[in-house]
C-alpha cells in the first residue's frame, strides 16, 4: 500500500514539471515576439528620422539656392551701376552693398523748396537714361519688381513738416521725369510701371566722421530698386515651416 501510495503521488509531479516547462517556453515565445516588434518599430523610427533628415537636407540646399540667385543677381546689378557712376562727374555716391544712389544735398532742390532746380533738371537728364537703361536691361528686367526714388530732409523742422516735404521732392523728380519737355529715353514708358516716390523725412540722417549727424548730406535724393524677391521670401518662409512640422 505505501508504494502504491508513493507511486500515486509521483505522477502528479511529473505532469507540474510539464506544465512550468510550458509557461516557460510560452513566456519565452511571447519575450521574443516583443523584441521582434521592438526592432520592427525601431526600424521604422529610423527610417522617418532619416527621411525626415533628407528632407530637412533637402529644404535647406533649396532655401540656400535661392537666396544665392537672389544674391548674385543684386551682385550683378550692383557692380553694374558702380562701373558706370564711378568715373561719373554727377554728384552721387553708389552704395556698394545696396545699389543705392545718393544725389549730394542741394543738387535738386533749395531749402524748404520742392521745385527742382536747372541743375537739378540736367542732372535727371543725364542720369536718368543710364539708370534705367541697366535695370530695364534684357538681364535684369524681369528681376526687378520696383524702382524708388526717395526724399530725405534734414531735423530743421517738424516729423509731419519734413515728411511731407520729403515726399513732395521725390514726386517732383518723378513729375519732372515724365514731363512733355523731358527728354525721351529708352524703356521710359515700361518704368512707369515700377517707378514710385516715398517721402522718409528725418528718420533716415547721414552722420559724419564724427558721428553727428551732417544736415548737408542728410537733405538727399535716393534712387532705389528692389528685386522680386518678396514672393521668395514667402516660398523660403513656408518651406521653413513645412520643415518645423
């Protein structure tokens, strides 16, 4: 009876061990499968970081691209104007880093005056043709999207005085460019277009070497031009901001 007894007890035992034999081998299978969806799922997290990486390479070798065609173009533009101002005996300046060109103080206009004077007026004839003549150019024509011709003042005065008469002398310069007795020149009627007068008042001065501000210098007449490049700013915006997504 009691190895009878033992031998009952003994089958039990070995079914226990088949069964922790099963939760083991269960456990392992489910351990394995949870590592295979752990690399599946790294995988793929490289894969989007990567394309991502690409993209992000992508947006900027564009963005940069397009601001060196923006770039080279106003370089061109500007080295241009330098060589044919440089040797010029009109009284003006070509800003080297902007293009802009500085007429002196009183080369246009007498004091608290909006009416060109004769000096003035040959100045425009001389150097009116030859501007126009390098931004309407086959080259730089469909570049340019505005021509300004801006009015300074010196601080004698009011804000609201000097504006508007800042802004009376850049509309004179424009006023006396398309006058019935001004000279014809070419591209003359494409500029109207593009041509525009804005009046800056005192908030723009010209200091001197000792860092007051010169009211000679600071009563001027600016030409400037801009290029089409607000629409490129906007495309470089959003290609920024499709890259922050």
């Amino acid at each position: 009876m009691a190895r009878g007894f033992r031998n009952i007890r003994r089958y039990p035992s070995v079914g226990h061990e088949e069964e922790k034999e099963s939760f083991w081998v269960s456990y392992t299978d489910l351990m394995s499968g949870l590592v295979i969806i752990f690399a599946l799922v790294l995988m793929i997290a490289m894969f989007t970081m990567q394309d991502s990486f690409e993209k992000s390479q992508k947006t900027i070798e564009e963005k940069n691209k397009v601001i060196e065609d923006i770039v080279g173009v106003k370089a061109k533009l500007i080295d241009q104007l330098v060589k044919e101002f440089d040797n010029s005996n009109l009284q003006l300046q070509v800003d080297p880093n902007t293009g802009a060109i500085r007429f002196s103080g009183g080369v246009f206009f007498a004091s608290d005056s909006t009416e060109i004077t004769p000096q003035g007026r040959k100045y425009l004839e001389e150097f009116i043709p030859k501007y126009v003549d390098i931004l309407m150019s086959k080259e730089f024509k469909n570049e340019v999207s505005q021509i300004i011709v801006e009015g300074h003042t010196d601080k004698q005065g009011t804000y609201l005085y000097n504006l508007n008469l800042s802004q009376g002398r850049a509309l004179s310069v424009v006023q006396e460019v398309y006058s019935p007795d001004f000279p014809k020149f070419k591209y003359q009627k494409e500029l109207s277009s593009i041509i525009t007068a804005n009046g800056r008042s005192y908030s723009v001065p010209i200091k001197g070497k000792n860092g007051q501000i010169d009211p000679n210098k600071s009563r001027r007449v600016e030409f400037k031009f801009r290029l089409k490049d607000d629409q490129v700013i906007e495309k470089i915006n959003e290609m920024v901001k499709a890259n922050e997504r």
